[in-house]
C-alpha cells in the first residue's frame, strides 16, 4: 500500500499525550522501536472500522489479455532462422563484432566479439543499432555516435563523442512458435493436448493470479480507508529510524540490482525529487508506524493476535529476520483482513 501523512492531534493535546506517555512507560521516544514498547492506542483514535466502504475492481481475465498472453509465450519459444540475400531490418538478430573508440583509442566495455543483438532491443546507445540497419554479412562500417550526458554506468564518457567500428558475421530472423495441438502436446502438461485445453489452462492459472491480486487490493483499500478515518500522533522517533533503516537497505539493494543511483531508484519508486531522497524516505517511514500503529490499536480491542506458531509457521526455519519486526507485519496483515471481512466491498461505478 501507500503510505501518507495522516492527520496530526492539536499541540497541546500531543504534548500531554507524550508527557503521559513517558510517565506511564519509562522510554523516551527515541527508545520506542517496536509495537511492544508503547500503547497504540496513545498515537491514534480510530474511525469506525465496522462501516468501511470500499471499491475494488473484480477481478477478470478477458480475451484480449489471455491472447496476448500466448503471443508472449509464443515468442518466448521462438527459433532463430538464419538468412542470406538481404541487409540488416529492425527485429532482427544480428551478430556482430564491434569496437568502440574515443580519440583513436579503444575504452573499457566498448569492445565484444560475436556478440547477439536484436536490433529495436534498445540495449546500446542512440543510434547504434540504426547505423547497423541495412548492413549486409560481412559488412563493416563506423558509426559516429556520442554517449549520452549523463551516462551513470561510465560518467567518464559522458556525453563523449566515440566511433564504433562493427561488423556483422550473421542475420537470423525470429519465428515465433506455433499454437497448434502438436505444439500443446508436446509441453506435457497434464490434461493438455489441444488448444483449447492450454487455452482454460493458461486462463485458470492467470484467473488464480487475478485473484490473488484482488484479495491484496481489497485489503489495501481496507488499510488506507481505516487509515484516512483515523487521527494520528506523531509516532515515536525510535520505530520511525527502524522503519527508515529498513527502507534506506531496501532502496541500496533495488538500486544497485537496477543500476541506479539510490536517489534516482527512490524517486522512481516513491516520488520526490533524487536529491532529497532521505526525506522521502522519513516520511515513507513515518507512514508507516502510523500504519502499523493503527493496525496495533485495532488489534488490542478485537484481541487478534500473531502467536508464536504462526510466526514460526511464517518464517519456515529462516535465520537472520527480526522477529520482531516480521511479527508486527503479520498482524498488520491480520488485521487487514479483519478489515476485509467486515467492509462493503464495491465495484467502481462504470464497471
């Protein structure tokens, strides 16, 4: 789901809410990482989770999805066939040897030998794989080309003009496989030896998938509708460092997986701006300790629980988790489909 700032108490409430708060727990703010440390029920007034109403798309696989569906497996079988007679065309795979060079001389990664590009891929930059349109077998040519600015995987070539001299050793058209009843038969999936079959074969399993996301859709909307009902505190600052600890790992991790600087990944994944990452982050945080403060206070007065067995069941023999946090996750999801089960749960209008 996604998190946002809710509704703060007045001032002078907040501050004799946190005096009591430190009277009746003996920790500072700072101190109070995890549910178990503080009262949920002194960070939020909760709205009337027993009249939530909520809009959820059915969920649905129509023909056109479940067509283009088998296209994409039908090209992901494909074969390559080589051709002869003709030059390079967009869609084909080509390969090629190339070296790259900036002022006569040859710069790291620029070089390769046999290499197999599909040519409309996108993988090189501006204008690569249009200079090797219309190429023939055994062509070579230079293509005059400049890096763009920035190009974070080398700032060094930033913007730089360099020449790429590439050659092509082969073409090879794409064939996408054939949907036939051979085709199906030869997949030994059971129960499948027509079209047809692998067709509500192929429907069930992505209308299994559909609903998945339903059942994960209906409970956001729950959380955010009960969220948007409900007052809350500012949250102590010790869960909202633990919390932004977590994200701050999580967004290295995407980042250096996707190739991205880690205020770039954040930005793309949260909003704001690359450079003020840190803050989105904050306040990412923030949200949720409100999130799961909530979901703590609705626990306590429904007296929903994670115990040690669902916990040990969840974490099936994995090392290395804060139980504590993952137990805190559980029950926010508990308690969303507490929510669930008690919501009006309506299509959008139009549907």
């Amino acid at each position: 789901m996604k998190f946002t700032f809710k509704k703060k108490l007045p001032a002078a409430v907040a501050a004799v809410t946190i005096a009591g708060l430190l009277a009746a727990c003996g920790k500072s703010p700072e101190e109070m990482k995890y549910l178990s440390d503080l009262k949920a029920k002194d960070y939020v007034i909760l709205g009337n989770y027993s009249e939530l109403e909520i809009e959820v798309a059915e969920p649905e696989v129509t023909d056109e999805y479940l067509d283009g569906y088998l296209s994409y497996i039908m090209m992901n079988s494909a074969t390559y066939e080589p051709v002869t007679g003709r030059s390079v065309q967009t869609g084909d795979v080509v390969n090629i040897d190339f070296e790259g060079k900036q002022d006569g001389v040859a710069f790291a990664g620029g070089t390769a030998q046999d290499y197999e590009l599909t040519i409309g891929s996108g993988q090189f930059i501006a204008g690569f794989e249009d200079g090797v349109i219309g190429m023939e077998i055994g062509e070579t040519r230079d293509l005059d080309l400049n890096f763009p600015d920035p190009y974070k995987p080398n700032p060094d070539l930033s913007g730089a003009p360099v020449v790429f001299t590439v050659t092509v050793n082969s073409i090879s058209e794409v064939k996408p496989a054939e949907l036939t009843d051979e085709y199906v038969a030869g997949l030994g999936i059971e129960g499948c030896e027509t079209v047809e079959d692998y067709r509500n074969y192929l429907y069930e399993g992505l209308m299994e998938q559909a609903m998945t996301v339903y059942e994960e859709d209906k409970m956001d909307a729950a959380l955010t509708a009960m969220e948007e009902s409900s007052v809350f505190e500012e949250p102590p600052a010790g869960i909202v460092t633990r919390l932004k600890d977590m994200l701050m790992s999580n967004a290295q991790a995407y980042a250096g997986m996707s190739n991205l600087e880690i205020g770039d990944y954040v930005s793309r994944a949260y909003g704001g701006s690359a450079e003020d990452y840190e803050e989105t982050l904050t306040e990412q945080a923030k949200a949720m300790a409100q999130s799961y403060i909530m979901a703590a206070a609705i626990a306590d007065k429904e007296k929903i629980k994670v115990t040690d067995e669902e916990l040990a069941e969840s974490l099936n023999g994995r090392s290395g988790v804060d139980e504590e946090a993952y137990r805190e996750y559980l029950l926010l999801r508990k308690v969303g489909e507490f929510l669930v089960e008690n919501a009006a749960v309506k299509s959008p209008e139009g549907e």
